[in-house]
C-alpha cells in the first residue's frame, strides 16, 4: 500500500506539472486515502500539503518548502 500511495502521489505531481489541476487534486487526495489506510501517517500529511498547492494551482517540487522557507 505504501508503494500506491507514493506513485499516486507522483501521478498527481504529474499531473500539476502538465496544467491538470483538477485530475492532481483528485489523484492527491486518493494518495492521502490510501496511505491513511495503510497508516502511513508520514506520507498522507505530505500528499495533503501537496493537495493544498495544487488547489492553488501550483506545481511542487522537492525540496520547494525548503527553499521558500530559507528565503532562496
């Protein structure tokens, strides 16, 4: 379950970055679901924060926080 819930969550930042922001919202949240179930706690808050971005219409990368939060 750990694996689905990481490749949803690459489908969904897939997603974002082609412009599909709708599909990456629903793809994000069916992440969340499933690594909830699988209780990968660690994994679904990330896929939320994720979630957060695409509904601004917004892509993430790693490492993006990161850089926002040091000012970079």
């Amino acid at each position: 379950k750990e694996k689905s819930a990481l490749l949803l969550g690459t489908l969904a930042a897939a997603y974002a970055e082609a412009g599909r922001f709708d599909e990456a919202v629903q793809t994000g949240g069916k992440a969340v679901a499933v690594a909830e179930a699988a209780g990968e706690t660690t994994i679904a808050a990330n896929n939320r924060e994720y979630v957060k971005w695409y509904q601004a219409r917004k892509t993430w990368r790693e490492g993006q926080a990161q850089r926002a939060s040091s000012g970079n």
